[in-house]
C-alpha cells in the first residue's frame, strides 16, 4: 500500500468547502498576512534568494525576460514532410515581430513513427500523417527541414520511445548538408519513463529504455554541446490526470533517475547535468502552476548539490519548456479555449519558464487550422510586449500566499520523492531505480489514476466548475468552426515513397548496418553511432527500431498492469 497524501491541515477534504480547495487538493486560507503558520518568512535567504541566485526559486537569471524573452514554441506537425515543411515556413514568418523574441519549432510525429514503425506497416493503417507527420527515411527528414536553416533555429523533436533512431536520422541529415554538429541547437524529447507512467509509447522494457537514454546523453555530451539530448517531461503526467504536486514529484525523480544511470556509466556529472531540460504541463489552477515551477527549480537544484555532487551552477539549473494545458481545452464553446491558453501561459511565464508552447484552440477538434496556430503565438507576442509581466523579475516573489503555496508544493513533492527512493532501496548512492521499480509495481499508474478519478468526481459533482461545459451552458454553441483534416492521399503518397526509397538502395549495406546496430546492442555499446550509420545507409525507422527490439525484446506492461 502506498502512503496517502494530502496537503490538508485540520479537516478533512470532504468537510472543506470546495471553493477553498485547488485542483491538487491543497485547501487554502481565506486570507494570507504576516500572522499567518507559514515557514517562508522564517527562511527568505535560504529558500528564496535572488533572481539568479541558489537555489533559484526566484529564476535563473538576474535579469529574467528583461533581457531576453522566453523561446516562442508552437507545435507542428501533420501529413506529410512537406506539409509539415511549410508550416514550419509559415510560423517562423508569423514569428517575425521583435528583435528580443526567439523563435524554435517544435515537431509533432504522426503515431506510427511514435511507436518506431513505418508506414507501409500493416499496424500504421489509417494513422500515417493524422496526428503529426510521418518520418521513414533519412529522406523525408531532409524534406521536413528543407530551407530551414537548422544551424540558426532550434528545433524540438517531441518523440520517446524511437527517440535515439529519430535524432540519429536528423544528425545524419544535418551531416550530408554540411552542417557542423556543434553548430546544431535544439531538444529531443526522449523522456521514455513517463511513458510508462501515462502516454504509453514505449517500445523495449524500462530498463533497456533508459540504457538509450543514457547512450543520448552520453553521445550529445561528446558530439553536440548545444543539444538539450532529453527533456524530462511531467506535461504528459498532467494530461493522463495527476495533480500538479505529483507531476512535480514525478518529472523530478524521472529526472533524477537518467542522472543516476548516467552516473552508474561513470559520466561526469557537470559534463551531462547542465544539458537535462525539463517540459511541465500549465494547467488552470493559476497560482498553484507559478509556485509548481519555482518549487521545482529549488527542489532540482538541492537535489543536484546536495545530492549528486555538481559543482558547476549550470548543473543545479533547472530549464523548463512549458506548454498551456491540452486536457483544458473544451470540444464546448470552443473560443473559451483562448482565453483559458492566455491565463494558462502567463502562470508559465510568472513562474519563469526559458521557453513557452500556446495551445490552439481548436485541438480539441482536430489538428490546428493556420488561423488557430497564429491566435496561439500572438497570445505570447501580447503577454511578452503587452502586459508589462516582463518589466520585473519574478513580480510575484515574497507574496506571502505564494510563498506559503511554493513551500507546500515542495512539501508534498519531497514526500513522493522519497516514498519511490523506499521502491528502490533508499536515496542514491545507497539505492538505485527506484522509478523503475515504481513502473513495475504500477505505482505511478495508480497514484494518477485516483489524483484522475478525484477531480472527474468534482466535475460531475459541479464542486468544480468548467465553463461552458457544467455551467454557463450555450444554446447556440453549436456555431461552425473550421477543422483542418487530413486526406487519406497522404498515407497513399507517403507508401509510394517509402516503397521507392527501398527499392533504390543497397540491399546489402542496409543488411550491414542493421547488423551493427544489433552488435552494438548485444555488447551493451552505445548505439547511437551505429544508428547515424543506420541511416547514413538508408535503414528505415522501423527497421532500425527492429533491430534494437531483436536484441531487447518488445514490452507489453508487467503483471500489474
């Protein structure tokens, strides 16, 4: 049995009122002063500080977005590589406002080339280019990024399971257009242990996962310092339905876990620990998402001092990337979305985020229209030139009730930190894994599920009020909206391809490299050179994933599941 959490001082969950209570079930005072039970004041320095300084509650930076904004991120992704292409194309001319704002693309794959099978395959039918775009072959990664110079933008590839193969593909590319690794900035996502707490992408076991992982982080270390080679993700912990508190604890013991195997390899930690990035879900409870953010910085940097031994400050940072809440939006008066993804990301940016994704409003209807995508980025282009939130640095820092709120968060994230160390045989040196152990016990399933079943209980119940879906309905909400929809041609041209692609290359050098690839696995090497081979000789995703798959088998969920 595991341990039960609350937040909750005094009364039971059931006896408070239910508009005192936030989306993580911590009951809040009515008013917060200087009287009030609170540890913060006690200890400003400490756990406070400066913007810029240790542990960083207050920021990274001294200077915050005074000096330079968040990066501007949209999600895109859909069809086919072209399709995809000139997207892109249409967000970085959309993104062309101020010299301050920096732009990046983020890349949606389609669900085939999530789960590392092409799309001739007979299980990627009907999927090919419906939810992201399809990547086969080293050539569809040069049609994805063609014109786009990939040496200047960063560029953020949202895949985990086939993650290592993906970004070998995209260095492979970026080597025949003479592009200099060292100039190649940007994240791959590459967080496969969420997976197996909620998204569900996985492909080989948790223990042969994190082996891949680990050869990322070892391989962009030596070969590509300006690559973030994971970026540990509680985002989609939030949308399977934890609580902000446990997508906290979560993303930093998964985070924790890659530092801890990365040091099991004999890594240094100050040559791997300032490259981790991290990607958190922005939900509508507002304060509770700014104080999760600050939390999080300090947590991650103690644990990184105090615990692992980084001597460097780059390695007790904690970047974020923060996206505004999919699992918010309403199918139900669908315009309120815009407004619910404005709010959403201001709390990103007062909690200090280094990069921002805007939702668009319609995603709860399909893949974002051109129209919805720019509503999206302007929302940020207002809130950074508009709204003045960027004029100081962490404006909301001191506030008793934030204060009071970042240190209960903490609180309870420490407490779930420890219980998952307990699965692993205590906190590192003396224990290890003990995230995997969780994913085998079906730990992290079960806390998200309850943290789930919870707060659809208080919609149903009207405790929580969603608007335009259990109060302030609209007779006339069935007003038309544009949906942008994908044609089955492209799953028909995306085959022809393919089959082209294969039919024009060497039988026996591809033969060659998949060997390699499942010689490099079976010695316990580190893939990723023999994956770049891979797809240097015209190996297809699934086949290299195939590869790995032969020699690390293929996962189905353990006995708990």
């Amino acid at each position: 049995m595991s341990t039960a959490h609350t937040t909750i001082s005094g009364p039971g969950l059931a006896e408070v009122d239910p508009h005192a209570v936030t989306i993580s079930g911590v009951v809040l005072d009515p008013v917060y002063s200087p009287d009030s039970p609170i540890t913060s004041l006690a200890n400003l320095d400490r756990d406070i500080a400066a913007p810029g300084e240790y542990p960083f509650t207050r920021g990274l930076y001294p200077e915050g977005y005074r000096s330079r904004l968040w990066t501007m991120r949209q999600f895109a992704g859909f069809g086919s590589a072209d399709d995809t292409n000139q997207r892109f194309k249409y967000l970085l001319e959309a993104a062309k406002t101020s010299t301050k704002a920096n732009t990046g693309l983020s890349t949606a794959f389609d669900l085939p080339t999530l789960m590392g099978r092409d799309s001739d395959d007979a299980l990627s039918s009907g999927e090919v280019g419906r939810c992201g775009v399809a990547i086969d072959t080293i050539e569809d990664m040069h049609r994805l990024y063609a014109d786009i110079p990939i040496g200047e933008v960063t560029v953020s590839q949202t895949i985990n399971g086939p993650g290592a193969v993906i970004w070998a593909m995209y260095l492979a590319m970026a080597k025949q257009r003479d592009i200099d690794w060292s100039t190649l900035g940007g994240t791959l996502q590459n967080d496969i242990l969420k997976e197996f707490h909620s998204q569900n992408e996985f492909i080989y076991p948790p223990e042969a996962s994190v082996k891949l992982v680990v050869d990322t982080i070892e391989f962009q270390t030596s070969h590509v310092p300006q690559w973030n080679s994971v970026s540990i993700s509680g985002y989609h912990i939030r949308e399977a339905g934890s609580t902000a508190t446990q997508e906290l604890a979560f993303t930093l013991r998964d985070g924790m876990e890659y530092v801890e195997a990365c040091l099991e390899r004999g890594m240094d930690i100050d040559a791997f620990a300032p490259r981790l990035s991290f990607f958190f879900n922005s939900h509508n409870e507002f304060f509770e998402e700014v104080c999760k953010l600050r939390a999080a910085r300090r947590i991650w940097a103690r644990m990184m001092r105090d615990r692992y031994g980084a001597k460097s400050e780059r390695s007790w940072f904690m970047k974020t990337h923060v996206q505004t809440a999919g699992c918010s939006l309403t199918e139900q008066q669908p315009l309120n979305n815009i407004v619910r993804v404005a709010y959403q990301a201001m709390a990103g940016v007062l909690g200090g985020c280094q990069s921002l994704h805007t939702d668009s409003m319609d995603e709860t209807l399909g893949l974002p229209t051109e129209q919805a995508v720019t509503v999206a980025l302007r929302t940020q282009q207002i809130l950074a030139h508009e709204t003045g939130v960027t004029r100081v640095v962490d404006p909301l820092g001191g506030s008793w009730f934030i204060e009071h709120l970042t240190d209960t968060m903490e609180a309870e994230a420490l407490q779930y930190i420890d219980e998952i160390d307990d699965m692993g045989g205590g906190a590192y040196p003396a224990g290890h894994a003990g995230v995997i152990a969780g994913i085998h016990k079906g730990y992290f399933r079960r806390q998200i599920a309850e943290a789930s079943y919870r707060f659809s209980q208080e919609c149903e119940s009207g405790d929580r009020i969603i608007v335009g879906v259990n109060q302030y309905l609209d007779d006339e909400e069935d007003r038309p909206i544009d949906i942008l929809t994908i044609p089955e041609q492209v799953e028909v041209d995306q085959v022809s391809i393919l089959t082209k692609f294969k039919n024009n290359r060497d039988g026996a050098g591809v033969e060659k490299a998949l060997e390699a690839i499942r010689t490099a696995a079976r010695n316990n090497e580190n893939v990723m050179p023999a994956l770049v081979d891979g797809a240097l000789a015209h190996c297809t995703l699934g086949e290299m994933v195939q590869a790995l798959a032969d020699i690390y088998g293929r996962y189905h969920g353990g006995p708990e599941w």
